[in-house]
C-alpha cells in the first residue's frame, strides 16, 4: 500500500498524464463528468457519481468508424475503352475507405467506483465475446483502471444489491485500488497493469500500512447499510423469469409517466446499446456509430417500421433487459446499482421503483389469495 | 437512384465565353446519378431539344439537368421537351449558369467552378424529385376588367365579341376614364370625345357586357380560372332604373360649389352630378360629402323635383360577390402631384397650368367653352410657355424615374393647337429631348415647328416667378445658345409626369399581383408576355403596365383580351402540381399552417392514419390543391415537417445547401 | 392535502370524472413521480407537495383520447400550457376536469444536495400549507434549508398565481418572483459575442442529447420530431461535435418559439442542468420588445406571433443594430 | 480555409432567392452584366416564407460563411404575406444566433425586386466584402465537413 | 493602368462632391435656375460635361469659380440629382488646395463688409476658404 497527500494530487496526475491520456472526474458548468486531464481543468475526486458513466472511455458516446471517400482521378488508357458517354475523358471516381485507426495508446481512467467498474464488467461480456468488438477491446487493452473507494454514498445507491462492494475497490476488476481518508490518497496495485502504473509514478508515492484503508472499508460498509435501498430484493429476477415477468400487468401501470426520453439510458454504466449511421461531408461519408436508447421511439427502426411500438413495449424492453434477458445470456445482472437514473430520471422514474412495484405486486397477490 | 442526363448549353458565346462548357460535362458525369452528358451550343433549339429527347429514350433517363440560362425563361421549354419524350415534366430541373453565372463573372476559371457547383446543386436536387401530375381545375367563362377608361372598354368589347360575359368595375360615377377629359388626339387632331362616346355607347348596350360604375373591388380570392371578387357598389343615391337622365336634379341643387374633378378642378359642380354630358350611364350620383341633405339633413331638392322618383337618400353600399375566371387589371394614370415643384409656382399662380388643366380649357364642354384664356383675369394669354418633363426622368424623390412618353407629342398638339386657332400667340416650348417615335410622329412634331413657327428650346426653366402685373417671369436657359434666357408669359403648361393610379397598390395586393417601385404592374416578361402578370389569370390592360398613348393602350387592351379568350375557350385548366402536401404521419393537427396560409388551402378533418403499430383516427391537415398555389408558407410554420412543399421539399433544398456547401 | 384527496376520490366517486392524473408519494421523500389514479382506493398514494414540479399537461395529450374525463392537477404555471395546448387542438378541452392546485413555488432536490445535503430520509415541510423552512433527516445528521433556497429557478421568475383555466380550485398559491423575468438573458445580452459563445459552448458541451428537454416540453408536442424524421437530414442521435449541440438547441427552441410558455421543464429535467430556459426565454424577449408583449398560454384563442405579421414589422437588420449598439 | 493562389480568403456564400421578385432580380442582375463575386450561390425557392430555419442553419453546419435570403418587398409577395412571415422568423432566428456569440453579419435579408438588378447586385458585393471581413464561420460549422 | 493628372483631379472632383457627373441628361435646368449665369464663362449645365470630359485645367482657370453664388438653387432643381453646385464648389476646394495657405483673414473682414451682401455669406464664405 502506497499513499500521497491529496495536496500533491496534482503532481501525481500530472506524471501520469505525461506518458498517457487520463481520464477522469472534472467539473465542467457545475456538474462532474469524466474527461480529459488538463493543468487548467478542475478535478472533482469528490464528485460521487459524475452525471454520465465512465464508460465513454471505452465505449464513447460517438465514434467514427470509417471514412469513405470519392475521389476524381485519371484513368489509364486501357480502362478508357468502353465507356458510355459522349464525351470523350480522362478520368474516372474511385472510393476511398479510410478506417478509424484502433486505440494504440494507454491511457488511465482515474476515480471510477466499485459500480462503474463492474459496469465495464458487463459491456466486457457484450463487446469481447464473439463477435469481439474490435474497437472496445483496443480500448480495453490499453485502458487501466484505477478504482477510487466511496466515501459518503448517498440514498440512491443501492450496488451492493449486485454484489459491488463500494468500500473496497480493490474487490473490483480495477487495475489500482485507491482510497481517500483524511487528506491523503491511499494506492493499492491490484493488477499487474496497476503494478507497471504504480512503478511509472513511484517516486511520487509513500508507503503506507497496509491496513490504512481498513477503518474507511468498515465505515462504508456500515454506511451502506443504512441506506433505503440496499434492502432491495432480487428474488424473482434474473434467469428463466421471461415468461413471469413479461406479461405482468405491473408494467401498463409502471411506465405511464416515461417521456421516452433517454436520460437513464446514456447516464446508465452497462446500457451498451449503440446505433451506426452516416454522415455525409464534402466528398464522402463517415460512418459513425452512438449510444442509442431503447426508450427512443426510433429505437432499431427499419423500413419495415420498430419492433416496439408503444412506450410500454419500450420501457418492458429496457428492464427485462438489465433484470431478465441479460442475466439468462451473460449470468448477471446488466445494472450495478449505481443509483444515477433514480437520481436523474425527469419523472421520477427508475429500476428501484420498477422492482419495488413487482415486490408490491407479489404482496398484493399474496394478500388476495 | 434516378439516370439523369446532364445538358449543358453553350447559349452561343453567352455562356461558353465564360464558362468552359466542356469541362463542366467532364466534371458533372461523375455526379451521383449521372449516366449522362453533353454540350451542345443551343439547347433551346430544334436541334438541342432533339439531343435531349434522344438521350431521354437511349439512356432510359429518369432526370434531366439543363446547365442553360434562367428557368424563368426555358424551364418550360425543356419540361415540354421532356414530356414529348416520355418523361414526366417535373423531373426536369435547370441550371442558371447564364444569368447567375456566366454574365456575370469575367474570370474563366471561377465561373466555370461555379457552373459545376450550380450543375450539382440541381442534379442533387433531381435525384429526389419525383413525378408530378398537374390536377385540373375549371375555368368559369366570365371576365372582370377592373377599370372602365378606353383600356377597359376596349378589353370588354373585344372579349364581348368573342361571346363571353364581362363585367367591368369602375370607380367613378361613368366610365369613360382619362381619355373622356381630353379635347383633340394625336397625331390626328380627331376629336377625342366623338371616337371615345361611340365606344362608351357599345359597351353599355352590348348583350355580354355588365357595367358596374361607382364601384370597387373589395376583395379577391380564388385561383385563375376561378375567382370569386366581391364587388363593392357605392350608394349612388339615385336609382339607375328609373332615373330618365333628364337633368333638372343637377340644375336646381342648391349647393353648386363642389370642385369638379372632371374640369380638374377648374370650376364647380353641383352636389347632385353626372361628370359629363357624354357619362355612361346617364344617371346622377349624390355626392354625400357635399350635399346638404346628407350634411344637413334639410333640402331634398332633388327629391322633389325628381319626376321619375329616381333620388332615393336611404340607399346604401351594397357588396355583390360574382365568380370570374380571368381579371383583367385597367386602372390606368393620373398626373403626379406638383406641389414639390416649388420653381414651377403651379400653387402659387393659377396661370400655371398642368397639360391636363389645358385640355379642359382648350375643350368646348370645359369650363371656358374651349376658350383659351387665362384662369385668373379670363384674359386672352399673348406668350405661352411650355416646359416639358416636370417629373419625368427625374433622379430625385420628387419626381419619377421614367419617361412619361406622351408628353412631347400632346405639348407638341398643345402648341399647334394654339397656333392655329389664335396665331397671334406666341408659343415657346423648353425640351430636354423631343421624343417622337411613332407612326406620323416626328412629322407631326416638325409640322409644329416648320408650319405652326413654334419655338422649341433646348433647355429647361429654372424658374417661373408670378409678377405683380400678373405676369409670368420665366427664366430658362437655351442650350444650343448657351445663353440665359428670361422672359415674360401670361400662361404656363406644365407637361406633368403620369403615374398609375394610386389604388393600384391595393388591387395589386388583392391579386397578389407583382407591382414594381413605380406602381406599374409587372408582366410576366418584359418581352414575350407584355399584358399578362406572373400571377396567372391576371392581365393588364394600358397604362397600369407602363406609361402609353391612346393607340398603344388600344392595342395592348385588344391583346390582354386575346389572352383572357384564350383562357377562357378552355374547359378546364391544368394546375400548378408544386403544391404543399401533408405527411398525415407526423401531421400534429395543431393548425399553425392554415394560420400561415394566404389561399384558405389548409382544412382539418378527422382522418384514420395507419402505419407501423398505428392505427387511429387523427385530426390532420388537408391541403386543396385547387386553392394552394406553391408558396411553402406553411412548410416553414409546421414545426414536425409534416407539411411539405412537392417540387420544392425540404429534402430537394437541404440536398441543394449541401451540393452548394461541398 | 387529504381535502384534495377527498374532494378527487368524491369525483371519482360520483362519475364525474373516470380517472385523476396527478402525483404519487414516491420511494423517496422527494420523487413523486405522475401517475394515473383509476380508483378512489388507489388515492392513498395520492400526493401533491413541494417535490410535485412535473407539468402534467403534456400527459393530458393522451388522456383527453381516453374514455370519459380526465381530472388532472395543474399548478398555475402549468395552466398556462394547457391552454396552449388547447389552442394547437392537441387536447379536448371537453375530457378534461381541472383542479387548479395552489403552489407556493416547487423544490429542487439539487438545490440541497448542493447545500451537501445527502443520504436523505426523510423530509418535512414541504406541504401547501407547510412552515417556511424544509427539514431533512439525513444518515449523516438533521439538515434545514429554508424554503425559498430550495425553489426551483423558474419560480423565482413566477408568473403569477392565478389558474389561467380551471373547473375548480383547490388550495392557495403564492407568487414566489423575486427576480425579473429577463434578468438572466438581458446579463448574457450585455456580454460580448465572444464571451456569449464560450458560455454557450461550455454549457452544451454537456449536452448528452438524452433528449429529456424535448420530452419533456409541453409545447414539443409533435408526434414525430423534426430531428426524428429524415426531411431534414438532421435525425442524429449523438452531440458530435460543439455545432450539433448548437443546432439540436437553436431549433428546439426555435420550434416552440411563440408557444413556449416558459414553464421552465426543459431546465428542471434536464441531467447535466443546462439552463436551457435560456434560449426560450430569449425569443419570449424578443417576441415582447419586436411585436408586442405575447404570453404563451394566457388566452388561447390569442393569434401567435410567428403566425402573425404586420406591415410595419422590423427588419431582420434590427438585431445587428440592436447589438452592435 | 478556402484561399485563391493569391491568399485571398474566399468565402461560401449561399443565397435563397424567391422566385417571382429577387431571382428575377438577379436574372436582371445578369441580363444587365452587373457583376458580383462568384462565391455567391443561388438556390430557388418559391417564396421567402419557404424557407425553413433549419435550412440556414444547415447551411452553416455544412461550412457556409453567409447566408442571405431575399424576397420580394413587404408588401409585394406574390403570395401577399410569405415575406412578413420570413421577416419574423428570420429576426428571431438572427437575434438567437447573435445571442450564442455567432457574428451578426453573417445573415442577413434583403428585399430585392424583379427591376431591381442593380440592387440585387449591389447587395450581393456589399455582402460578400462583409463576409470577408468576418473571416471563416468557425463557430457554426460542423468540423466533419472539413475533412 | 495609371491615370492622367486630369483623370485623377477629375475623380477627386467626383469624390469631394459625392455627385455622379456621368447622370446629367443635359437638361440644362441648371443653368436656367443660376442667378449667376450671366457672369460665368463656364455655364453651370457645362460645369458638369467639362468634369466628364476631364477638361479640369480649362475649370480651374475659369471665372465661374468664383462666380457661383452657392445658392444651390440648381442643387435643389437638377432632376438627376447630379448636384452642379456641389462640382463647381468640389472644383473650388480642388484649387485653394493646390494655393495653399490662408486666403482669407478675420481682420481683413471689415474691409470687405458691404451693405447689400448677405452676411451669411461671408461667414459661409470664411469656413470654406480657411484653412
């Protein structure tokens, strides 16, 4: 266990940013969102949930993935013969395709919590299974993560109902654990990707005990307890309950608020649905692929029209897919529990409520028979 | 994806001396879509629209880009030669690298990168127009002419005679218009009233023609072909039926001392009046502004002498509402207001003249029985002088831009006029240019000067300045002398400019008809469509298109006529299928299109929409193609996009911005 | 509250109306979220307080199609886009039955957490007729804010406390402004072009374009956006780069420009707190000082003014010479 | 930026000329042989009322360094009211691109005849010099047209 | 190309009066309206075809210079809006620059005082000719 004083922080990012891109928690117009380090910028470790997920690191909001080009040029006398009009030319078009060349660099996210990581865990299970995602797994390969403990969690969080354990981040699939107690930024290598980092910035760090971090560990945890929706139970979701839960009439009653909006979607760690469109510049198109949001109306639409619909249709989609479908394909659970659509949801709605309602159900039920 | 030829003219030298004609078909070709190109010096030709609708058949060519001059001038050439082809005319789109581009740049090199770039702005565009089919709406066999002077009356009888219905609206109590004021024409010196009254006489009896006097036209809608006008009758005050047109009404009103327009003021009218002997129809109008029964409430002179009972005070405005499938605008001149024209003292000396005053001095029915005298002593005049464009060919806010052309022909009357009746005046006429063209014009002009000794000067007066003796002192200046000259007159004649009449304006927005800086109307080409407007059904007939004389205004009137005959010898007419169209989809029902649009052509009605996962009855907007005439107005109120413009759409004019922008 | 609970469960009771939108409590002490009460029974979860911002007009579009009337909950800002929505025959005024509720200004939860507020429990004193200062009951210790802190932006600029439409009323409202409507833009109106772009720039930068400010919006009615159809080319679903913020922006609230009634939603949901009220608000301000004083909503039979003309209108030229002075 | 050999800036003009009063100005323009710079680019539409906000805006987006739109004069549309419609939405939209820092020269309307070509002309110079002197659009266009 | 002495004065002449010598239609009002004429070598109406015709020598010598009045009474009148007065005084403006210097002193003033000239005159006259 390493630590450095917080009033040194900089220094240490500054070391860090000196070989690689960092990526990590600053306020921008009031409100905390990852990107990238600068001197001028201003860093917010304090910052417990930044509005949008970390996951733009790997999994960006919009990329382009190629570029296709028309270009004039002259043709050889040979391929003149043949040509239909009349006008006799020189010249002939040809397509260009330039691909975006894939993340060759490492670069370090810096801050993220116990639920964003295992957040990362669930777009691994999207992007790095067959067929691999070439983009995400540059990205992943050369991205080390280095986990910053909770320290006040707030009522909306409720991660350790998915297992997360915000006190120890060194129980994620980080590459560095790390903790803030008193003044001081306590550093663990977990990984030996963490190792090599720590071995790049060790003249700037301290030993420290071992154990430093333990008293944090034990009061967050002890924290967490205390919070409304870490009770929250899961029975009844995950794998094999389609049939259950797909044509419960919870559901016509749940999303009538929803505006279809896609707030919880692009602030959502695990949400990894993306849609691929061109744009067209001077001479040329570029391919580009976004989050895309199943609460969209145009959520997969194709000539043939949208296989969803309605809002309810959509909104089912959203949560039988975090709670049911994803853990019946990949074995877990697609939310971490790390709270921020029931802290951003402009109607208040969120997938805490949407369990509770079908615990209601379950107690109405039981209360009728 | 369309196969679209690509057509580029030459225009002679007018666009290959700028444009490097062949570089542009090199380029286009490679264009998204183009299957084919080619050059040719006159597209519009025989031969060039022979070229066109070979490749339209050979390529299979489902668009067709001419690179050529304007579209307001061939557009419909090349839709024409399209349709003979097999393609449907709406596929066609035209390139203006003449007049937007070649004419106006120098630099080979730029105007030809232009030229591709106006070349691919419309290919990108007819990659997504889509075939049109013009509706067919129908034609109501009736005419309006919208004013009753010579332009007027010439229109309706010629349009009578071809067996259509007309009506005509004129302001003032009679028809009859300026050319009733006038005493003798040129170049003839036939007189004007025995030409004028037998014309006057025909269109009042004649079986097709209804004649509206003392009316306006209120309000206009509809569409050529089929526009339904409210007409405004003024109370006349006297009942047109049983009025006998005997004239004891006027002699016995007591309120004589009404300014009477039609001696220009000159003298007086009763309150009760018909404006000329000669008026059509023959029946009086109570001038309510004047008359003591309205004024006052005590008189009713008229009323008691009346033996038919014609005089009826309790008549009211009355507004009748007729459809007509052509209108034909006749709202002809008045002279300009002079009272900025301190120089020429017209407001400070009644012995200043306009040229109009003189012809109801010189008149027989005028206000001095056709003697000329003087309007403040009624003294003989021994020198008179005339001084030529008072407001014509004027730069200034005080004037007007244009030449008034009859000026120096009817001064040129004027003056030989006077010379022949009383020679013993002197007659002096300042000129800047005598302008005389026209069949027995400049003759008659020398025949002033060589027979009649009348003196022109080339020069203008500076200034005319009232003496206590009652004289005029004019200083003017003779420029072939280089000298000043001041002299004394007893009279002076001002050759004012003339101006549309000012209602035109108001009209004009009624027809949404275009009407340019100076108030005339504008054709729809200065040159191949002289008396028709660009709105269609609407022509013009006489001065309201541009200054003219009696000749010229006689034969543009039988023109205009010829043109509304054709118009309405057709059952039924082919409309404009450029029309706004709504996406019931995405329509919100929310009205802000039918807030926006000037036709009426927007409706709501409850409709059942289906689409994916869609199927229930909606309020949307329905579009009349009939009524919609194009303008898009709704297009850019809608806030969905569900209103689009076919022809025009919002995808066809994005896909020109990023053609342009590449 | 109960008397409003009461006098909707009677409503419903006696036929009048066949259901009532308005809030329910929500699993926390601040997130009420609209819901649709079928049943008097289902009135217990009934709650109008503090935290019941949502403008409930929007969801009256759907409701009005329903099967018999609609009683539905409208502060007085909200009434205002009813009737605008009326007026754009987007609701049936006849399958509506309005409870104008009082308010005395609604509560913005970030406002606290900004004050550090959190771990939140409970709350107290957010009620209509409740005390001037609001109680949290945090994990980490009782926390007191007083009301007025807690406001959410666009009451500080409240238009008023009267119902614009109404059936009946319940509770009484308070005129919460304190600051000039127009404050906030006539501040950005006095800085240069250059300062003006760097704060537009850094303020939508944040923009994820989640697309809450347009659902949310009353008067983004349509049912099909315009950035959602392909007429446009303008269908992109991701901030790119500074300039489609920029336009996603300048056209929203271009397209409700003259239908905006400044109720202030779009900044209220908005995740990142883009203070997007900036931009309507500056068309409502120009719309004022170009052609006359026009409020959204006020009367609905009232012509908009980019539906309107007259001939003596300014010329475009006008915002350069008001600009450059 | 778009530079002539001699490192002259040239800017992308788009123009939307109506159909009845201002292309035919600008037909007279060319019919009279009085020039203006080639940057400047026409597109047709019907009526000044037809164009829509987001067309400018696209304009922009794609890299345009002025957008003028002329119509006929208040008063003389040939659709009676397009024009006055125009002149509200494009004041307002020309207020909002001034209000997030975009220079306000860089729109413009103009109300052009059919006689008048000389005018149509005039405007077009002048708005070009304008254009020059602002320099390039960076602040509203889209960084993928450059490429 | 670079231009002829003439053709330079000439453009000056244009520029310092602001008027357009190439719209006169030859009407000759200004020279009718002139209440100088009679002393004037160049008539007014000539004034203006001298400066299309770069003939400026032939104006710089001439007695009208100093005969115009600055009545501007064919300023008012000139249909074309060609502005004569203005060209005479830009023509004026274009000798005194080339004499330099003071020509007109305020203690020489009383001297020149004469009962039947205006003033106003004088005092016009002393703030276009000092410089």
């Amino acid at each position: 266990m390493y630590k450095i004083s917080l009033d040194n922080i900089n220094s240490l990012f500054a070391a860090i940013a000196e070989s690689k891109e960092l990526f990590l928690p600053v306020k921008k117009a009031g409100q905390a969102n990852y990107a990238n380090w600068t001197e001028d910028c201003e860093v917010a470790l304090d910052s417990l949930k930044t509005v949008k997920s970390p996951k733009d690191a790997f999994f960006p909001q919009f990329e382009t993935l190629y570029k296709v080009n028309r270009k004039i040029i002259p043709t050889d006398a040979s391929e003149e013969e043949g040509s239909e009009t009349l006008v006799e030319t020189k010249l002939r078009t040809k397509l260009e395709i330039t691909p975006t060349e894939l993340k060759d660099k490492d670069f370090v996210v810096f801050g993220m919590k116990s639920c964003d990581v295992k957040g990362i865990e669930a777009l691994d299970k999207v992007f790095l299974t067959d067929p691999v995602d070439n983009f995400y797994k540059a990205r992943r390969e050369h991205g080390i993560i280095v986990a910053l403990a909770c320290h006040e969690p707030e009522e909306s969080c409720f991660c350790t109902v998915f297992g997360v354990d915000p006190a120890d981040p060194s129980k994620a699939k980080a590459d560095v654990a790390t903790w803030i107690v008193d003044g001081e930024l306590y550093w663990k290598a977990i990984s030996e990707k963490g190792e090599e980092l720590t071995k790049s910035v060790a003249s700037l760090l301290s030993d420290a005990a071992d154990d430093a971090a333990d008293a944090e560990i034990s009061n967050i945890t002890n924290i967490m307890t205390k919070l409304p929706n870490t009770k929250l139970s899961l029975e009844g979701w995950g794998e094999g309950k389609t049939d259950e839960k797909f044509n419960s009439e919870v559901w016509n009653e749940l999303y009538k608020p929803c505006l279809g909006c896609g707030t919880c979607t692009f602030v959502c760690p695990t949400c990894q649905c993306y849609d691929i469109k061109d744009y067209s510049t001077k001479d040329g198109i570029q391919r580009y692929r976004c989050w895309d949001s199943c609460m969209y109306s145009d959520f997969t639409l194709m000539a043939g029209g949208q296989n969803r619909t309605s809002q309810v249709q959509r909104f089912r989609q959203r949560f039988m897919h975090k709670l049911v479908y994803f853990p019946d394909r990949y074995g877990m659970y697609s939310c971490v529990g790390c709270g921020r659509c029931v802290d951003k949801c402009p109607q208040s709605l969120n997938v805490v409520k949407v369990i509770k309602a079908f615990e209601n159900e379950k107690k109405e039920a039981g209360a009728n028979v | 994806m369309q196969r679209i030829g690509v057509f580029v003219c030459h225009c002679g030298t007018n666009i290959a001396a700028t444009v490097d004609v062949k570089k542009v078909v090199e380029l286009v070709r490679f264009e998204p879509g183009v299957v084919h190109a080619e050059d040719y010096p006159y597209m519009c030709s025989e031969v060039g629209q022979q070229k066109i609708a070979e490749a339209i058949k050979e390529k299979q060519l489902t668009g067709v880009v001419v690179c050529s001059c304007s579209p307001r001038m061939h557009e419909a050439t090349f839709r024409n030669c399209a349709e003979k082809a097999g393609l449907n005319p709406y596929m066609v789109e035209v390139a203006n690298i003449r007049e937007h581009c070649s004419w106006i740049h120098k630099d080979m090199e730029e105007a030809t990168k232009k030229a591709v770039i106006l070349a691919r702005a419309a290919i990108a565009k007819v990659n997504l127009n889509t075939p049109l089919q013009a509706g067919e709406s129908p034609v109501v066999k009736r005419a309006l002419v919208i004013g009753g002077g010579i332009a007027g009356i010439q229109t309706a009888i010629d349009i009578a005679e071809a067996g259509y219905k007309v009506d005509i609206v004129e302001k003032t109590p009679s028809i009859g218009g300026r050319m009733s004021q006038l005493d003798k024409t040129f170049p003839t010196l036939d007189c004007s009233s025995c030409i004028l009254t037998p014309k006057m006489v025909e269109v009042s009896t004649h079986p097709n023609i209804t004649i509206h006097t003392y009316s306006e036209v209120d309000k206009v809608s509809g569409f050529v072909g089929n526009f339904t006008v409210d007409i405004k009758k003024k109370a006349r005050s006297v009942d047109l039926d049983k009025c006998t047109g005997c004239g004891v009404c006027q002699q016995k009103c007591p309120m004589k001392k009404v300014p009477n327009e039609f001696n220009r003021e000159l003298n007086t009218r009763s309150a009760i009046y018909t404006p000329f002997a000669q008026a059509v129809p023959n029946v009086p109008v109570i001038d309510r502004e004047h008359c003591l029964m309205f004024k006052t409430g005590k008189c009713g002179v008229c009323s008691k002498v009346c033996q038919a009972g014609a005089v009826d005070y309790e008549q009211q405005d009355e507004i009748i509402t007729e459809k007509y499938g052509a209108i034909v605008v006749a709202t002809g001149f008045d002279i300009i207001k002079l009272d900025k024209y301190d120089e020429y003292a017209y407001s400070q000396s009644p012995d200043v003249i306009t040229s109009l005053e003189l012809e109801r001095i010189m008149n027989a029915a005028g206000p001095t029985n056709g003697h000329l005298e003087r309007m403040s002593d009624h003294k003989p005049p021994k020198n008179m002088v005339f001084i030529q464009c008072v407001g014509s060919r004027c730069a200034d806010h005080r004037g007007k831009s244009y030449c008034s052309k009859i000026c120096c022909m009817y001064t040129a009357k004027h003056a030989m006029l006077i010379r022949d009746k009383y020679p013993d005046v002197n007659v002096t006429v300042f000129y800047i240019d005598v302008r005389t063209p026209g069949k027995n014009f400049d003759e008659f002009y020398r025949r002033a000067v060589e027979q009649y000794h009348v003196n022109y000067i080339k020069g203008q007066v500076g200034k005319v300045a009232p003496q206590p003796d009652g004289s005029l002192l004019v200083q003017g200046v003779d420029l072939i002398d280089n000298k000043q000259i001041v002299m004394n007159a007893d009279m002076v004649v001002l050759a004012a400019a003339i101006e549309p009449n000012p209602d035109i304006r108001k009209i004009a927005t009624m027809l949404t008809a275009s009407i340019d800086t100076n108030n005339f109307l504008t054709e729809a080409h200065a040159k191949l469509r002289p008396v028709e407007s660009p709105t269609a059904g609407i022509f013009l007939s006489g001065v309201t298109q541009g200054p003219k004389d009696i000749p010229e205004t006689v034969s543009q009137a039988g023109a205009a006529a010829v043109k509304v005959i054709g118009l309405l010898a057709k059952d039924k007419l082919k409309t404009n299928p450029c029309t706004a169209k709504c996406d019931v989809m995405m329509c919100n029902g929310c009205s802000t299109c039918a807030n926006v649009c000037p036709y009426g052509a927007i409706t709501y009605e409850d409709q059942e929409v289906r689409g994916p996962g869609v199927r229930e009855v909606r309020r949307v907007a329905q579009v009349n193609v009939a009524l919609c005439q194009g303008c898009g107005a709704c297009t850019g109120a809608c806030p969905s996009g569900a209103m689009d413009l076919q022809g025009f759409s919002n995808r066809q004019l994005i896909s020109e911005v990023d053609a342009i922008c590449r | 509250m109960q008397g409003l609970i009461d006098r909707l469960s009677a409503l419903l009771s006696d036929g009048t109306v066949a259901r009532v939108l308005g809030w329910k409590k929500g699993d926390m002490p601040y997130n009420p979220e609209p819901h649709m009460f079928e049943t008097a029974e289902s009135l217990k979860d009934f709650v109008y307080d503090g935290f019941c911002g949502a403008n409930l007009s929007k969801m009256m579009i759907e409701a009005s199609k329903l099967e018999g009337k609609t009683a539905v909950c409208l502060k007085p800002c909200d009434s205002y886009s009813f009737n605008q929505l009326i007026r754009e025959h987007r609701v049936d005024r006849e399958n509506a039955y309005i409870i104008g509720v009082g308010c005395r200004g609604k509560l913005d939860i970030d406002k606290a957490r900004a004050n550090g507020i959190k771990g939140i429990e409970e709350v107290s004193g957010t009620e209509l007729d409740g005390p001037d200062s609001v109680s949290f009951k945090t994990i980490y210790g009782d926390k007191e804010m007083s009301y007025s802190d807690l406001l959410l932006g666009r009451c500080h600029v409240c238009k008023g406390k009267e119902h614009m439409i109404y059936d009946e009323l319940w509770g009484e409202s308070k005129d919460t402004a304190d600051s000039e409507r127009f404050d906030e833009v006539k501040a950005l109106e006095a800085m240069s072009p250059a300062e003006r772009f760097e704060f537009f720039k850094k303020e939508l930068s944040k923009c994820i374009r989640c697309n809450a400010c347009r659902n949310v919006c009353p008067a983004c009615s349509c049912r099909k956006c315009a950035f959602d159809n392909n007429n446009f080319d303008s269908q992109q679903k991701a901030n790119v780069d500074s300039f489609e913020e920029k336009m996603f922006h300048i056209i929203r609230a271009f397209h409700v420009a003259g239908r905006c009634t400044d109720c202030g939603e779009c900044s209220r949901v908005c995740p990142e707190g883009i203070p997007l009220h900036l931009f309507n608000r500056k068309f409502i301000k120009d719309i004022d000082e170009l052609y006359g004083e026009f409020q959204a909503g006020k009367d609905p039979e009232a012509q908009s003014p980019l539906t309107d003309y007259t001939f003596e209108d300014c010329e475009p030229g006008i915002v350069a010479e008001r600009s450059n002075g | 930026m778009p530079m002539t050999e001699n490192g002259e800036f040239r800017p992308l003009i788009v123009a939307f000329c109506c159909n009845w009063c201002s292309y035919a100005g600008a037909d007279l323009a060319g019919s009279s042989r009085l020039s203006y710079p080639a940057d400047v680019k026409i597109i047709r539409v019907p009526c000044s009322g037809r164009v829509n906000p987001m067309f400018i805006l696209r304009a922009f987006e794609r890299g345009a360094d002025g957008v003028i739109i002329c119509g006929c004069h208040p008063g003389d549309c040939h659709y009676t009211s397009g024009n006055y419609f125009a002149r509200r939405r494009m004041t307002l939209l020309f207020s909002m691109l001034d209000y997030i820092g975009v220079e306000n020269g860089r729109t413009r309307v103009e109300w052009v005849s059919a006689a008048e070509g000389a005018k149509f002309s005039a405007t077009m110079n002048e708005f070009v010099e304008k254009i020059k002197s602002l320099g390039e659009n960076v602040r509203l266009g889209d960084l993928r047209c450059k490429d | 190309m670079s231009l002829t002495m003439a053709e330079k004065q000439a453009e000056q002449i244009r520029q310092i009066s602001g008027s357009d010598p190439y719209k006169c239609m030859k009407c000759g009002k200004c020279s009718a309206s002139c209440p100088s004429f009679n002393e004037m070598d160049i008539k007014p109406h000539q004034f203006v075809s001298y400066v299309v015709n770069d003939n400026i020598e032939a104006l710089a010598e001439s007695k009208s210079l100093w005969k115009c009045l600055g009545c501007f009474a064919c300023v008012e009148r000139c249909p074309r809006d060609v502005q004569p007065g203005r060209v005479v005084d830009a023509a004026r403006q274009l000798v005194e620059r080339q004499r330099g210097g003071d020509h007109l002193h305020a203690e020489d003033i009383p001297a020149l005082l004469d009962d039947d000239v205006p003033q106003q005159l004088l005092v016009s006259a002393f703030r276009r000719y000092r410089r």
